[in-house]
C-alpha cells in the first residue's frame, strides 16, 4: 500500500518537477498540462515524455553519443519532438519521436483512424480529435545487436453530442538480423509479465497480432521476431488501460538495453553485416508498403515527413534473388520469420 | 519506298532468326508464335524481346560483365525473363525484364488495370486478358551517370461479346544525381524526335504526364528529370500505337548510352557518392509507395516478387534532416526536381 502510494504521488507528482527530465518542454503548454493534470490527455503527454526521455538517457548512456532534439510545430494544431542519434557508436540510427496533434477530422478519415471502422458523427461533418504517441525506432550498427520498435499512442474523438470517443493503441518488437533465442525469450518474456498483471489473455492475444501485422505479405514473413501489438483499445475503463499502457511503456528498457549490453562486444564479418543490409531492405518494405501510422502520415497534409521516415535505416541493401545457404544461420532466421514461434 | 519496304521485311522477318539474337527463347512457344504471326500481341512480344536483347548488349559492352539470365514460369499462366547485372564494374545494379502473362481477371481487377477505369463486362464476371511488357532501371556506380528506367507494355482483355479491349502504355525516365543541363537536353531531345514521328502533341502531352507520374507528393519533389509517359494508349488504331511504341522502344539506347560514355571515367568525391546513396532513397520511397506497377505486382497472387523488386537499388541511404547547403550542386539538383523543367 505504500508502495502504491508512492507510485500514485510518483504519477501525479508535481508537474513542472517532472518536466525538468525531459528531452525538451512538451508540446503542451506547462500551465495547460498543470490545469488540466486529472485529464487522461494530459496523463498520457506526461507518460510519452518520459518514456522519451528514459529511453533516450538509457540509449545515451550505452552508445555515448547524443540525442539531436528537434521540436516542431504542426500548422494545423499540436507539434512533436524528435530525438535523433545518426551515426552513433553502437547505434547507426536511433530516433524516438513524441507528438501530441489535434484538430479536426472529417468523418472519412476519423473511421480510417479506428482500425474497427466505427462510424463517428461529426457537428457539420467536422470531428474534433487529439491524438498523441511515443514511437521509436533502433537501427544498432552490429549485426548481433537487434533493432526495436516500440509505439504507445492515444485518441481522443469528439461527437456531435459531445460524448468523446478514446482510445489507446501501441506494441513493442523486436527484429534481430540473427536469432538468439535466449534473447528472443527475455524479450517475450519481459512482455508477458507487463502484460499479465493487466490480464492474462493480453500477452497471447496481442502476441498473435503482432506477428500478423508485421507481416510482409509478398515474402511471406514476419519483420522480425514480433512481441506485443494492439489496438482500439477502450475496456474495461480508461484508467485500467491507461496503467495497462503505462506498464508497457515503462517495460521497453528492460525489454531492450541487457540484450543491448550482451552483444555490444560481439565481433562480425562483412558477409553479416551485408546479411543485416539485405534485412534492413526487407525492413523498408515493411514500413513503406504496409504499416499503417507511415501511410496515414504519407498521406496527412500537415504531417511532418522527416519525423515519420525517422524509422528507416540509415542504409539498406536490395540484392536480387538473395537466398541464404541451407543451414547457414541466415536461413536459421528466415525459417523463424517464416513460421513465427512461441517464445515463451 | 525501298527502305520502307525493308524495315517491314526486318520487323516481320523470320522469328526463328530473329529470336536468335534474344536473352532466351521468348516466353510464347516460337512455333505458337509463328502461327500467330499477324496478331498484335505476337508483334509486341518480339518488340519487348528485342528491345530487352539490344539494350542489355550495350550495357554489356560497357560494363564488361554479363546479365544474369533468369527465365521464370507464372503458374497461372505466361512467365518472364530477368536479366540482372549486379555489382557491375560500371553498373551498382541493372535489370531488364520481360513478361507476358495471361488468365483471367475479376470485373474489379480488370477495372484497376486501366488508369481511365473503364466498365468491362466478363463471361460469368470472368475476363480472359494477356498483359505484356518490357521494363528496365539501371542503377549505376558512378555518381555522375543518371539512373535510367524505361517501360513498354501491351494489354488485351477479351469481353463476354467477343470484342477485345488493347491498349499500349509506356515511358523513358532519366533520374540524375547531379545536373547535366546537357544530358537532359540531349535525353529529352532524343525522346522529342521520336514523339515527333508520330504525333506533334505526344512529346509535350507525355512529358507533362510523366512529370505528374514520377511526383514523390510526401517530398514535394519529382522523383528525376522526366521524360515521357503514357497508358490507354489506343488511338487511331492498333497499327499506329504500335509504331510508336515501336519508335519509343528503339530510342532507349540512343537516349541513354552516349550519357554513359560520356561519364565512364568522371572522378567523385564521397560526398557525392553519399548524396547519390540519399537518392536512391528517394528513389524507394517513390517505387514502394506510389509505382502503380509495384503496387499492382505486390498485390498480385503469384507475381514474381524479384522481378517487381528488382528497380530497387542496391544501395540506399535516409539521413535525418538532409538538406544540401545552399548554392551547393546538390541543392541545384533538388530545385529542378522541386521545378520540372522543360529541357528542349
């Protein structure tokens, strides 16, 4: 019990206190974050900040390069901060990318925004909306080193009747260029446990949809090795999804820096690293043909290109007709991107 | 009259001879071919199989390497021949492909496949149909030789009435790293002439077209410096589309080697090498998420995904943030592709 009250006071504590940790001001202004603190939209800026900057300082410290802070304006309402380390020592690009938009939505695209489709009526067409996230990408240099994505995101529409429709989205995967199976169970594992203090059918559910969204459909594999995805997600009660969310984003580090730290030593050969280029290009196709959030943003007016592409690697490689050798340790990672497995 | 009479003789001479000097036996069994000797889609089949042969023996020239020669069969009905020449001593990666591929279409696919979207009632909703092409890009390793892609293609589509729907479509690009007013004067030029024969509006109707076709909208830039493009081309008649097609087919070499030869031995800087790898990024971006033959092909069941994705580069590069310095000959690049020119 005061542990929980600890974390209670931790969450709610003073705002401006909390403030002086992140990367940059947030998006919002301080004194609107600070009048509206019991508003779940002012909960979840405050979570996507310090998911920011926890990551972000832990990366920091591992790499011991620095974070270029960008913070940018959206036209249209809101803006975002960009955090990016091009060319690090461990990290060949790494970016981790907060933004808080709001405005209005036409109805079209307020029922392409919910991945259920439900039907939203706007005042004269028009839909309010605010919508906020934290996403990352981690493109590390050695080719034992895997990359992670990780994104938590919330939506908040308002109807003509003025009942508000939320939701919350994200997930959390990883994409190793060669499988490690002790890693790939650490990191599923890791996940499991964020996820069943919530409930015990998340970890397998949002499992299962992880490996079908990172699916890429015309090689007939997964990105990677997956972890957790979901979305629309609005039960039981704003509160318990949000600490659901907040579970998951406080979960990315230890899910990621001890596989980090385990292989940053690891020596490799040019045939690896030209392995690693050959999946980054795989890695392109994914997030240029099919990924939702890079094609919703491709096509916003307003959006800001840079923030969105963040998520490419700093180099690919397409070579034609790429085959691995049968029992090589590069068809040991195409078999389990093939055939996704359970991993805990 | 005598050289008229000639160039018929040569076009309809005998296929036997004249599949002797193609990459591979053509698709169509040559003694079907034979047979079928007066229809359109025979005609067009030696066309693409010659113009792949003529141009891969120029680039063969050049290079000093040799074209990967792969010939596939399409399940459902037809196959291709790939040519690829990777990691050449002049060209980083250069495919010249060929297909010809039949079946049946759905009313809806039929419907996507003409850009006009025309209404086409099938048998039973089905539609037999034949779809053919020749198509080429040509990535090199010198920073100062353009990348080129060229495309020409036939399609048939029987309807329940018996009646075929045909129409030819096409287009030559030229997607430079740095600007060579004189390259593009020259490529352009070449494909003017051509146009010409034909029709005084091809030239500035199909250049205005491909300007439009190759628009990476989420940069706000062209993807090179244009040339021609068409589709639904099927006016006055069958005869005379096909001549130009023809005409368009034969200036591929003409537009695009002496721009080769006159760069083989430019030195470059890793900095240019670097801004031409921040292309060929560019260059993806516009295949992955605009090309209507890419977006088509991925989504096609059994499509050869390799001969789809054999456009891309070998190499490509996303920097956070690129912007060339002012006044640099990078950021001259960037303003022709922010402001089609007209180049003759």
């Amino acid at each position: 019990a005061e542990e929980k009250k600890k974390k209670d006071y931790e969450d709610e504590g003073d705002i401006v206190e909390r403030c002086k940790d992140f990367m940059s001001v947030p998006v919002t202004d301080i004194k609107v974050l600070q009048e509206r603190k019991q508003e779940m939209s002012t909960k979840m800026e405050m979570l996507i900040m310090e998911t920011q900057a926890e990551f972000c300082k832990a990366l920091q410290e591992v790499d011991g390069g620095t974070f270029k802070v960008d913070r940018w304006d959206r036209k249209e309402g809101g803006g975002g901060i960009s955090c990016v380390m091009q060319d690090g020592k461990v990290f060949e690009k790494a970016g981790v990318n907060v933004s808080v938009v709001f405005g209005n939505l036409t109805e079209e695209a307020a029922k392409q925004m919910r991945s259920r489709g439900k039907v939203l009526k706007g005042k004269d067409g028009k839909l309010p909306f605010c919508a906020m996230g934290v996403s990352s990408v981690i493109h590390p240099k050695n080719p034992h080193i895997p990359t992670v994505h990780f994104n938590y995101r919330y939506f908040e529409i308002e109807e003509a009747d003025g009942t508000k429709q939320w939701w919350f989205g994200g997930g959390t995967d990883l994409t190793p260029v060669y499988i490690d199976k002790e890693d790939a169970h650490h990191f599923h594992k890791t996940l499991k446990e964020a996820c069943d203090q919530h409930h015990p059918q998340y970890y397998p559910d949002f499992k299962k949809w992880c490996d079908r969204y990172f699916f890429v459909r015309h090689r007939g594999e997964t990105r990677g090795i997956g972890g957790i995805f979901f979305d629309d997600l609005d039960s039981p009660n704003q509160e318990q999804v949000f600490k659901f969310v907040k579970s998951c984003a406080r979960t990315v580090v230890p899910c990621y820096l001890p596989i980090v730290y385990k292989h940053l030593s690891d020596s490799f050969t040019a045939e690896e690293k030209d392995w690693q280029q050959v999946r980054r290009g795989r890695y392109v196709e994914f997030n240029l043909v099919y990924d939702r959030g890079v094609k919703f943003g491709l096509a916003t007016p307003g959006s800001r290109i840079e923030s969105i592409l963040m998520s490419l690697p700093l180099t690919a490689r397409w070579e034609y007709m790429h085959e691995p050798p049968k029992g090589s340790r590069e068809a040991e990672m195409l078999e389990v991107l093939r055939n996704p497995k359970e991993w805990v």
